[in-house]
C-alpha cells in the first residue's frame, strides 16, 4: 500500500502477523497524524464499534470495552505489510 492510500476511512488488510493480528486481518485506518496512520483492528473479540466515527475511534480511551486493537503504522516504512481490503472497490 503506499501513502496516498492511506487515507482515514479506508479500510485495510495485513499481510503479516503482528501480535494479536493475524495475517489477513482487516482493519480501519481511523487516524492520520501526518508521518503514520493508526488502524483499529477488526477482531472477533474486539470488534471495530459501527456506531462510531473513525475521529472518534482513534480517541477512545483503551479502558473502554468496546475499543477496537490499534496499532500505528509509519508511513514511509511499514505500509509495505498493508494492502487495501476487497470491499474498497
């Protein structure tokens, strides 16, 4: 995936294994602070909230049982291990 994708509301895929994400995991890219992205992870146990905004995603406190995984990702080195998930066509 390269930058100009990585856009808030774009949803994503991984293609490694991080801890507490597996490989071909999708996620949301709910946050842009202009060197990374943080992407709330769509987990069986944690699932992404549907009644939220990405802005209001990104600031959710990590004590809030309903607060998706997060993981930020650097633009310039780490988008390589991200790929756009099929439902963005």
């Amino acid at each position: 995936m390269n930058a100009a994708a990585a856009t808030v509301g774009t949803r994503v895929k991984t293609t490694r294994s991080w801890v507490g994400v597996k490989t071909g995991t999708i996620g949301l890219i709910v946050e842009d602070y202009g060197d990374g992205v943080t992407i709330a992870w769509d987990l069986p146990d944690q699932p992404i909230p549907s009644d939220m905004t990405c802005a209001e995603i990104a600031a959710m406190f990590a004590v809030n049982p309903k607060c998706p995984l997060r993981d930020g990702f650097d633009k310039q080195t780490e988008l390589q291990w991200l790929e756009l998930a099929d439902d963005n066509a």
